[in-house]
C-alpha cells in the first residue's frame, strides 16, 4: 500500500546527547510544531524534547512504522550515531527545514 505520500520518522532531543524521542508522522512541519509548542500532554512536554535533530523519509506508512519501532529499540549509542551520521553537530533542523515557522 504505498502512495504519493510522505512519511517521516523522526528523532527529536532536549539538547545535544540528551533525552531522546522517536515518532512518525505524515506531515513532519506540523508535527514537530506541536512539539516545540507543547500541545500534546506526555513525554516530549514533560522533559521539553523538541528539538528536531534527525528525521528520514518515504513513501510507505508501512515501513516507516517498522522503522520508528525498529529505531526504538535501538541502544541509545546507536541512535546517538544515527543522528551525528547526518548532524553531528545536533542542529535543530526545523529551523533550517521551515525558517519562520
């Protein structure tokens, strides 16, 4: 079942090699937003994980939901060298991704 569609897994953090977030969703822009604004009662609120520091994209629900689950059993090293492959210096791309927003 894949459509022209984006799905987005995605790593958020509280700061450099601090507490850690794993989602999905199909609209990366709003999603993150809700983080950084603390709509959503729960874990990224409570510990202010919202800083978006890697994120990977494709076209079928169906494997970016295996991927989310497959990255949150990661050990948090590995999770921690998937995010400096790509942003080693643990920017938050929704501010380069979405200027203004």
């Amino acid at each position: 079942m894949t459509h022209d569609k984006n799905y987005y897994v995605y790593i958020l953090a509280s700061k450099r090699n601090g507490t850690l977030y794993t989602g999905v969703t199909n609209n990366l822009i709003r999603r993150v937003g809700e983080h950084k604004a603390g709509t959503n009662e729960g874990f990224t609120k409570r510990y202010t994980v919202d800083k978006l520091v890697y994120f990977e994209s494709t076209n079928d629900i169906r494997h970016a939901i295996k991927r989310e689950k497959q990255i949150k059993k990661w050990l948090r090293k590995w999770k921690i060298e998937l995010i400096e492959s790509k942003n080693p210096e643990w920017k938050d791309l929704y501010d380069e991704l979405f200027p203004g927003k």
